[in-house]
C-alpha cells in the first residue's frame, strides 16, 4: 500500500483519466503528527492536507512538484481520524501556458467536505 513520506495516510489504488486523479486514503489515527496536534483531541493539520494532495499528485504523475501559488484553501470541517479513519481525494488538473499545473483538489467522504484546494503546482 502506497504511502506518503510519513504514517498518516496510505492508499491503494490511484484512478488516473483526463486530468482526473481520485483515490481513498486510509488516516491512520495512530500517527506521530497527530500527537502533538492536538494530544486527545486529534485532528489531521491543515498543512498535512495540502501534502497530501502533493504526494498524490507525484505519485500519479511520477515526477517531484512544488507549490507555486495557493490560490484558494478551505478548510471546511476538521478531520479527526478516530472518527473518520477514510476520506476520498478528487484532483482535477491542467497544464497551463507557462508549463505550470493548475489544480483543483478536496478531501471528502459522502457525508462531509473536509477541505478545498486551488492552486498550482510546478515540477522540480
């Protein structure tokens, strides 16, 4: 199972198409970062949603990326992994004139919309 570069998620299967990525990710609720965010009360940081939407990014595309602008990032509802241990990722995306990937992302399940993205990214 594909993870990122910690233990707080990890996916299965990557659904790739026309600009479309879409994945489910496992939160592991265990995970060292939410120790300290916050100790009995743990909720996925903001900045690990935006990584994530990176790592499954390079993944799909198989090449390093940096952000280049946050647009718009909302956070919507907190995600606490001890009650949400799934939530799915949809990425749309496009490459722009001036070679940078222009990207729309949110972390959702069929009951919430936990966090909206747009931005762009360019590769290393």
């Amino acid at each position: 199972m594909p993870t990122g570069n910690n233990d707080l998620f990890s996916f299965d299967k990557i659904t790739h198409a026309d600009g479309v990525i879409s994945t489910v990710l496992a939160l592991n609720p265990e995970s060292e970062i939410l120790k300290g965010h916050f100790p009995g009360q743990p909720v996925v940081p903001g900045a690990c949603m935006l990584q994530i939407i990176k790592e499954v990014l390079e993944s799909a595309l198989n090449h390093p990326l940096r952000l280049k602008k946050a647009d718009q990032l909302k956070f919507m509802i907190m995600i606490n992994p001890a009650n949400t241990l799934a939530v799915a990722l949809d990425i749309s995306y496009r490459y722009a004139g001036d070679g940078a990937l222009s990207v729309s992302a949110k972390l959702s399940n069929p009951n919430a919309l936990y966090f909206k993205f747009q931005g762009s990214f360019v590769r290393e």
